[in-house]
C-alpha cells in the first residue's frame, strides 16, 4: 500500500509523461490492451488527467424524480489525487454535471474519467475541472441511470479489446491523444520506464535541433 506522500510523487511525476510513451511501455511489459477507446477525450479543463481511480458503477434503471443518493453517497468517499471512474450503459445521458464537478473537487479529487455523457461544460470549465468522457448531452441522468456501487472492480470500453477493466487504486492518465490504465501492481515499474523514454525523446530533440539528421538520430538513439 503507498503511503499519502509517495502517490502525490507518482502522480506529479505522470503530469510530465505523454500517454504515448506509457501506451509503449505497457506493450513491452506485456499489457497491450489498457488504452481506452478514441471516443474517450477531454472535454473540460486544459490540464492532464492523472490520478488514481476511484470507481462508480450505475446502470439504466427507471425511477422516480428526487435525485439519486447512491451517487452522493459514492461521490462523498473521494479523497486526494483521485480521478472518479464512472462505468454503465447510460447511453445518450450524462452521469454529472457542475454540482457534483464542485463536490468532487472540493474532496481534492483531479479529474473524472466517464465511459458516458455529462453536462454544464462552461460551467465546469470555469471550475478548471479536468473530465475526459465519451460525449456530452443536455440529458440528465435522474430518472434514467442510477449508481449501484463504487470502490469496485468495473469494465471501460477499450482501444484494441472490447472492455479495459478498471480497478480501486489503478492509475489513469490522459491527455490529448486519449486516455488509458496503468494497474497499480506495475504503475511504479511503468512511471520509470515511460521516464527513461521521455528524456530519450527530449535528447532527439535536442540532437535534432542542433543539425543531426533524422538518420543520424535514429542510428544513435534507435527507435521511439
């Protein structure tokens, strides 16, 4: 279990890290399917999206107005450095809008990560936000979709395979070539390596702006 202090640290160290370097280095781990299908793009806020994954599941399930206290029950267990992870078949509605925005955020929570809709972007946006989902609609979600648990192991649509799956405590990261998921049991193992790359590429860059060709930088540093 990593203490407070050491996911703060894994956390700052993944808002340098483009998810292309990780979506490599996860292929040469052995895990090639941990990318999140293309759909899956920001929609608020102008920041990365990482952060360790708090699951919420809910599903369509007619029912009256008043609201639905599943979801601020689950909304109310976020805590620093998470990103809310928010799975169903909902379809054509939003799961949040602006009220839960404010409410996850003042939780210290980073960001959302939605295999669905929401809603009130200029709203959220003005929260400085982050949210990374599949689409946005004006439909709410009370009456429709309901959550039916959180803190539980959950299923997103993938990239390369039809489901990603989605465990409490996983690390997600996103920017603006998509979004995908480091398992916690090899997140530490995936920041270094996707490290080492990262300041491979900054060397070619350098090497590039100072007259090697693009031969020349290949031959050096091979591939990235």
């Amino acid at each position: 279990m990593l203490d407070k202090e050491v996911k703060k640290s894994i956390r700052e160290r993944f808002l340098k890290i483009d998810t292309s370097n990780v979506a490599d280095v996860l292929d040469e781990m052995g895990y090639p399917d941990q990318g999140l299908q293309s759909g899956f793009q920001r929609q608020t806020g102008t920041e990365r999206l990482a952060g360790w994954a708090y699951t919420i599941r809910g599903q369509m399930t007619p029912y009256g107005f008043g609201g639905d206290a599943e979801k601020m029950k689950a909304c109310a267990g976020l805590s620093e450095g998470d990103v809310s992870v928010w799975s169903g078949d909902g379809d054509g509605i939003c799961y949040f809008g602006e009220l839960i925005s404010i409410g996850m955020k003042e939780k210290g929570s980073v960001g959302a990560l939605v295999d669905g809709g929401l809603r009130d972007t200029s709203w959220i946006n003005a929260l400085g936000f982050t949210v990374f989902g599949r689409f946005r609609t004006p439909v709410q979600s009370i009456s429709r979709w309901k959550v039916n648990a959180w803190n539980v192991p959950v299923f997103l649509t993938g990239a390369t395979g039809r489901r990603v799956a989605v465990e409490p405590g996983d690390f997600i990261l996103g920017d603006d070539d998509g979004a995908l998921v480091i398992p916690q049991a090899i997140v530490q193992e995936v920041l270094e390596k996707s490290e080492v790359l990262t300041q491979q590429e900054i060397d070619i860059r350098d090497s590039l702006s100072k007259g090697m060709s693009l031969a020349e930088a290949l031959q050096k540093y091979g591939h990235v």
